[in-house]
C-alpha cells in the first residue's frame, strides 16, 4: 500500500475508545456516543495528553500505528479533541519489537560517499555501459558502540544497491545509509529518542542545523521470525527544503575522518556534553554573525574549554597563594556582612576569583592547539592583513563578547573580532575532535572540508 493523505482506526487512551483521523499532522479523536458527555463535562483532565505516546489500530493498513504527540494543549470542537504529532510510526507488519532503524539523506550520502561502492565502470563501443560495484563488506564501515539510556547501540554506514525498469526512475540507485542496531525493543520513546540523536549527529558533521530526516526505516522480525523492515518512522515537520548548495560544495566531515570514534561522539550528543547550540541554522545563515550568534560561539568555545581543561588553567604557585590569600580576605567579609543582601554579593566576588577569563582560554588554546591549527589560522589572518596573536585574540572577542552581552551596542565594533569569531569556530571543532582520539591530520582534513578551507603548511 503506498502513502495515504488521511489515516483512520481506533485507540484507547485514559481507558476510553475513540475513533481517530489522522492527515499525517494534526490527530483527531472522535470519542463514542456513550462516553461523549463524560469528556465534555471533564474537560479540565484533557487539557493535555499525558502518555508518552498513543497506540491505535489503523483501518487501512490493518496493523499498529503509533503517534508521538506535541506536549502542549489539546485543542477541541464539538466534543473531538486534536492533538499535533511530532512523529508516527505506521507498522507495514504486526510485529512486537524493534531492533534496527536506518537513516538516509543528501548529506548521509555525502558523508560516507556512495561513490566508493563503484569498483569499474566501462563505456563501450555501440552505447554498452557497464558498472560493477564492490561487495558489501567493501562498503561497510565497522561497528561503533554508545550507550543511551542505559543500552547499548551499534552504529554502522553502509551502502544499498537498487535496481528497477519503472518508468522516470533512475535504472540504479546508490544510496547511503547510517543504521543503528540495538535489542529488541516495545519502547517507542527509545526510538525517537534515537531519532534525535542522529539527526543532531548529522548537524554536527555539516555545522548546520537544515539537515533533515524526515522517514526513517525500522526493522524487526515477522510473525515468521523473517528480519525485515516492519515500519517507518514519520517526522512530521522534517519536510524542509535542502540546501543543494552545502552538499554540492562537500561542506560536511566524511566518515572516514571520525571512523572509529562514531560511538564516542554519539554517546556525548545523547548525554547532552557536546556543545552544538551554537551551529548556524543553514549554511547560508553561519555566513551572518549577529549579536546572539556572537555569544553562543564564545559559549560553545567556553563550554569545551572546560570539559578539555576540568582542573581549569594550569597556574604558577605565587598565582595560587595570591588567589587564596583574596579568597580567605572574601570569607570573613562575608561572614561579617551584616545582611543577606550583601554576603550573596561577597559570595559572587569569591566565585571570580581564580576563574579563568576568555582571552587566558584562547592563550592557553593556542599554545595547546598552535602545532594543528596554525596552518589554518596564520594564513586566514595574514588574507586580512593581520597577524594572528592568540592574546590579542583574546582580548578583542572577550570585549566584544561582553559588550553584547551586557547591551552595549553603542560601543564601537572591532571589524577584526569577526575574523577571531570565525576561526574560533575552527579551534571548536578542533578541541571537540581531538578530545577523542582522532589524529591531527585527520581533524585537518575534517576542518578542510567542513568549512572548505585549504590547509596550508
């Protein structure tokens, strides 16, 4: 059966029946006659829906479908209450349990290129074409572990060959796919919560947020224990336009420069410790740099200082005896302070001392990262006729920085602070790469592509 406009069934929620309609956005719940009345007089308990998700029988398929509805109100007309979904999986099988899903899209198949499934290929003579591709254990890349929620997951890229004689449809497809594999599993929220995953791992690799996907193939096994694609998961509002532009100019880390280390940087995006609310929402958009921008870059530099320096700032023992001789003088400030008022103002100055400041972090950043990132970042400045000095660095984007943030807009802007901004974006993908393990002329050609900027040597 192929893609319907509208889909309709049953389900059960708060132990009552309902018809439902579906157009693939908005769920409506029509409930029976006879308990009407009831949810209309109790309408205050169905302000918003409580489950996770929603299971229902679906008429046209004749199998599960599951909603994962929008944590907001629910809305209402005539007694039939409508809920916006976030996401649907609609089960092509009656099958219990989940233990593979894949993905696939334009930047998947950028960044673990199709192309290198083509082992030969022949033009000869009267129009005779031929193409031989490699085998599929010469297009897999090895299996990476993570963990999320307390599972373990395996990451693998791979490539699929398709082959059909449908009219207006290419002869043979190359496609390229991201799976994750995991044991079988009913808990759909886990499933979703993969969904989000990949996709931030996505954006991540391309360094922008417009990356979509929108349709996700989910396998298990068959009431005839055959291990085959049950469903699909829908991401209802993952329909946006892609940005060819991005793709064709191969603005994305391929595979092959993280391989090995897939698991390691999916782990830290499902634990929420690798910083990405700093990447730009398109391609075209990171070319901007405005004041919130501005700030979130510097943020995301700060926040990967810290988990690359835990212990901060390496300091000289006369710096530390001063830092503690201030330190001592503040508590007997405050315990001397003679209202609340004024020790939580003691207690902030106390916290200052011994931070370290954004431009120490940049000083430290360039005597640590100099040996890889001065081929980018010496040639970058010396294009803009400026040399590249890590303390002067730091002094002008911890001006500027601060200037934003605290609403000084009518202080003159340092031209060159953008310059810092965008090779600071650099050093981030540097510290957050090097963190794992990967090789330095690896991150190099990480960052060539990415930000397509040639290394100079």
């Amino acid at each position: 059966m192929g893609d319907l406009e509208f889909y309709s069934g049953k389900l059960v929620y708060k132990e009552m029946e309902f018809n439902f309609l579906f157009d693939k956005c908005e769920l409506r719940l029509i409930p029976l006659k006879a308990i009407a009345a009831v949810v209309y007089e109790e309408k205050e308990n169905w302000q918003y829906i409580e489950a996770p998700y929603l299971v229902g029988s679906c008429n046209e398929t004749e199998t599960k479908i599951i909603f994962f509805c929008e944590q907001q109100g629910i809305g209402s007309y005539n007694n039939i209450l409508r809920i916006f979904v976030d996401a649907y999986i609609l089960y092509r099988f009656d099958c219990n349990e989940i233990d593979k899903i894949s993905f696939s899209s334009p930047e998947i198949d950028g960044i673990f290129p199709v192309g290198q499934a083509i082992a030969e290929q022949k033009w000869l003579e009267e129009g005779i074409v031929t193409v031989q591709t490699k085998k599929f254990s010469a297009t897999t890349s090895e299996k990476q572990y993570f963990i999320v929620e307390g599972k373990d997951v395996t990451v693998h890229f791979g490539i699929a060959r398709t082959t059909n004689r449908k009219i207006g449809e290419p002869p043979i497809v190359l496609q390229s796919s991201m799976f994750f594999e995991f044991e079988p599993t009913s808990d759909y929220q886990f499933i979703f919560r993969l969904w989000r995953i990949a996709k931030t791992f996505i954006q991540y690799l391309c360094y922008r947020k417009n990356c979509y996907l929108p349709i996700v193939d989910v396998y298990g096994f068959d009431r005839e224990k055959m291990h085959l694609k049950i469903a699909t998961l829908n991401v209802t509002d993952e329909w946006g336009k892609e940005e060819k532009r991005a793709i064709e100019t191969k603005r994305y880390i391929q595979q092959k420069y993280i391989s090995g280390f897939e698991g390691k940087i999916l782990e830290d995006i499902g634990d929420n410790m690798l910083y990405t609310r700093h990447i730009p929402d398109t391609y075209l958009s990171g070319q901007t740099i405005d004041e919130a921008r501005f700030v979130m870059i510097t943020a995301a530099f700060e926040w990967e200082f810290r988990r690359n320096y835990p212990e901060g700032i390496k300091k000289a023992e006369s710096t530390i005896e001063i830092e503690q001789k201030i330190t001592a003088e503040i508590d007997k400030l405050i315990d001397e302070a003679p209202s609340r008022k004024l020790k939580k103002k003691y207690k902030f100055l106390r916290k200052l001392v011994g931070a370290n400041s954004l431009q120490a972090e940049i000083m430290q950043i360039g005597e640590d990262y100099s040996d890889l990132m001065d081929s980018f970042g010496k040639p970058l400045y010396l294009l803009n006729n400026v040399e590249l000095k890590y303390p002067e660095m730091g002094e002008r984007l911890a001006n500027q920085r601060n200037d934003f943030a605290h609403g000084n807009l009518d202080k003159d802007f340092n031209g060159t602070a953008l310059l810092d901004l965008l090779y600071l974006s650099y050093l981030i993908y540097a510290m957050q790469l090097r963190a794992y393990g990967i090789s330095d002329e690896n991150i190099k050609n990480a960052i060539s592509g990415l930000f397509h900027y040639r290394v100079y040597e």
